[in-house]
C-alpha cells in the first residue's frame, strides 16, 4: 500500500501558527524579554492573511460572495497582496485601491498576482474622492457583482486576530505573556489579539505603536477627532488620517509614536542583528518597546510580546534602499549607510 504525500492542498492552509522568535542580540541592553511574532511565516508574508482568509471565506459563507463576483478593497498593500492570493484560489477577480504612500515593489507584487490596481494620492483627506478610500467605494457602487472588504469599518478584521494570532500567543507563551506591543493601521490586529489575551489575563498591558502625523493616539487618549494631528509621515499601514471602526479603543491601555526615520533604522538593526528580514512597521513595533524599555516600562519578570506583521522584502526601494535613506535624510553622523559595499570582479 502506498504511503500518502504529505502535502498541504493550497497557500490558504499555510495560513496561521507563525513561530515566536526570541530577540536576543538586539536587547542585550534593555530588561526585560523580548519575542517578535513573525507574521512573514504566513505564505502571503503578513498578517494580513489572516483576515483576507476569515472576511472572504464568511462572504462566502452568507452568501455576499458568489462564483464571478470581484473581490474590491482599499489597501496600502500588504491586505490587496493577501487578497489576491486567496482570490487566486478561490477563482475571483480582485481590484486594489492602493496608496501611493506604499512601495514599488507592493504595487508590482499586487500587479504578479493577478490584480488590477488603482494608485490613488496618499496626501489627500479620507473624503477627497481621489482617496483611496473614496476610489474603492465608487468602484463597488459601479460594478455589479462586487464585494467591498472594507477593513477599516469590517468587524471581521478583529475577528480574525480574536479567533487566530491570540489564541496562539497565547498558547506559545504558556500565559506568560505581561505586554502586548503592536502598531494600529486599521486596529484589527490589536484590538482582536488585544481582546482575547485580555480575556485571559485582564493584567496584560495592550500597546498601540502610533506614527507622527497621525490621529490615534490623541483620539484613545480625548476621544476626539483632531485633524491638526495630520500630516504626511512615511511609515506604511502604520497610523491614520480617520477613525477606523475596526479599532476596539477601550481594549488598548496606551498608545506610543515612533518616528519614520528610527523605525527604519532600527528595523535595518534587527535584519543585520538577528538575521531576520522584517519590514518597517515591524521596526516600528520594536523601535517601541526600546522607547518602553528607556522609560523603565518593563521588568526582569516582564515578557514582551511584538507583532511583526510584514517581511523585508516589501521594502527593497524603501528602508532597505541607501538612495531612498538619503533621499530622506535619513542619515547622520549616528546613523550611517549601513549595507556593505558591492565589489564587481572584472
């Protein structure tokens, strides 16, 4: 009798389980211990997968999402990038509106698996109709057979971080876990993985990583809108211009901001120190908790836990480009190009 192949069906059941990675070399000098939980693992590179999976697969489910129906949502790349995976699967066509805050290689990795893709201005207001927000909802109005993700305002967002990346912190930390430490674009991430370990353990400390530039951390501490909190910042899916209703508030204990230029470095930090090739939100996310670490936030007892939602190779033109630093000045005399030179042999 023959043995059976042990192989996965398809990508989708890659999805989930990504491994915690303990940060040894990059923290030698903070108390405290530090876990990244590398969401790179996913097939699609990002956590993102995750709610691509859970939202198109419930569509489904109550009948929203039907054979020949196109896939619509707005995306600073990573979740277009999710999505037309699964809809590579499932057999839909999918569109991206996509920012064009996000890097050249996102929109051509968007563009490789098959969708279609509208770069809409990053500098513009949520309501502008030239924003990517306003240019998917237009082309759901107008395009019969389309299903909006929306994961700004879809509560599904969360859910799938609830059901999914809690339950496995969770479980890979024996319930050891004291802090939580992730950056809020749309807030799923945060607020479902956030709701679930608090459930656990109510002493769990949740941490918001805002940017410069953005509103949230002023809305969860007054809940008001202030629009005197924008202005343009480079870090991408990290913060926002509006008041994502996918973000649970009340499950987040504070919010700190980090700056575009020292995420970037310290991610570049982390690749050349632990060997692991994570892209710039997730530098934000540990360029964070050294910030906690200085204001004396941890413990010898204190288990830090950080998403790191994407991988490097997202940011081939950006954070790991030395022309792209330049160009933002973001070198110094602390922080100097840090790649090793190239040596053609002749």
């Amino acid at each position: 009798m023959k043995q059976k192949i042990n192989a996965y069906d398809n990508v989708l059941d890659l999805i989930g389980n990504t491994p915690l990675l303990k940060l040894s070399k990059i923290t030698q000098n903070l108390i405290g211990n530090f876990y990244a939980k590398v969401e790179a693992f996913n097939p699609g590179h990002s956590s993102k997968d995750r709610i691509a999976l859970h939202i198109i697969e419930e569509a489904e489910r109550k009948g929203i999402l039907k054979p020949g129906d196109t896939i619509i949502e707005t995306t600073s790349g990573n979740t277009g990038f999710s999505i037309a995976m699964v809809s590579v699967i499932k057999g839909y066509d999918c569109i991206l509106a996509v920012s064009s805050k996000s890097s050249p290689d996102k929109i051509d990795m968007l563009r490789a698996m098959g969708a279609k893709v509208y770069v809409c201005p990053a500098h513009v207001s949520a309501d502008d109709p030239r924003s990517y927000y306003q240019v998917a909802k237009r082309m759901h109005e107008e395009m019969k057979g389309s299903v909006y993700i929306n994961q700004y305002f879809n509560q599904l967002n969360m859910e799938a971080h609830y059901r999914t990346t809690g339950p496995e912190i969770w479980e890979q930390t024996n319930g050891q876990i004291t802090h939580l430490i992730a950056c809020s674009g749309t807030g799923g991430t945060i607020s479902g993985t956030g709701r679930f370990l608090k459930e656990m353990n109510p002493n769990i400390k949740v941490i918001g990583v805002d940017a410069y530039g953005s509103v949230l951390k002023k809305y969860h501490e007054t809940r008001e809108f202030d629009s005197n909190e924008i202005y343009p910042y480079r870090i991408e899916g990290l913060g926002k211009n509006l008041i994502p209703g996918a973000t649970d508030f009340e499950v987040i204990d504070e919010f700190i901001k980090v700056t575009d230029e020292e995420s970037a470095h310290t991610a570049r930090m982390i690749s050349k120190t632990e060997g692991c090739f994570i892209g710039y939100t997730s530098g934000a996310a540990f360029q964070a908790a050294k910030q906690l670490a200085e204001l004396g936030e941890f413990d010898v007892n204190s288990n830090v836990i950080m998403i790191f939602p994407d991988h490097g190779s997202r940011y081939m033109s950006k954070i790991y480009s030395d022309e792209w630093m330049r160009d933002q000045g973001f070198f110094d005399s602390v922080n100097t190009e840090a790649t090793q030179k190239i040596e053609y042999i002749k």
